[in-house]
C-alpha cells in the first residue's frame, strides 16, 4: 500500500474496525488478521489495539474478557447501541464523499 492510500485508510480505520464489529464480537488479532486477507497488509497490530482502546474510552463497544489458551484472557469487542449510530453516521457521511468524489471524478457533472 502506498503513502497516500496509508493516509487515506487512517481517516477511515476506525469506521473499518466498527463495521466488523457489527458483524460479530472480535478480539484485536482477529480484527488485524481479517484486515490483511482483505489486503490491508501494512496495518500493525499496534494500531488497531490502540484503535480498540479508543473506542471503548468513547464508549462504542461493550468489551467481555474471555479466558483463552495460550496466556492471559482476551477482551473481545462488541458493537453496542452507541457504536451501532456512530457507524450509521460513519456510513452516511462515506456515501456523502463517495457521491461528491465520483461527480468531481467525472469532471464535476
């Protein structure tokens, strides 16, 4: 991925990360480990745990520790009521860009 689709993934991430969420609960490798077999390999783990820590401060998922196999319990993220609307806006706010994108793509008609 190069520079400017790295920037441009920043600004986008976190609507990402939420829209898999609505899906199913995760925990973060399993979020990471989606986002580089959909080709989104230059993500550290780094930055979607912190991503992660965001959110929950803000109050958009609800988080269960769950015991696991190999150390110590994982917190797995849900989407809760809050992050449900914050993505609701996320996606209206996507289409809006997206539409003003393709009309100044195809010379502004």
């Amino acid at each position: 991925m190069g520079k400017q689709a790295t920037e441009m993934l920043k600004g986008t991430l976190e609507g990402i990360v939420l829209a898999i969420l609505s899906e199913r609960p995760a925990y973060g490798y399993e979020i990471t480990a989606w986002l580089r077999d959909q080709g989104f390999s230059d993500i550290a783990e780094g930055t979607i745990y912190a991503l992660l820590v965001r959110i929950e401060q803000r109050g958009l998922v609800d988080v269960q520790k769950v015991p696991s196999d190999k150390g110590p319990p994982r917190k797995v993220y849900s989407l809760n009521a809050q992050g449900q609307e914050y993505l609701q806006e996320f996606w209206r706010t996507w289409s809006f860009l997206a539409e003003r994108l393709e009309r100044l793509r195809k010379g502004g008609r």
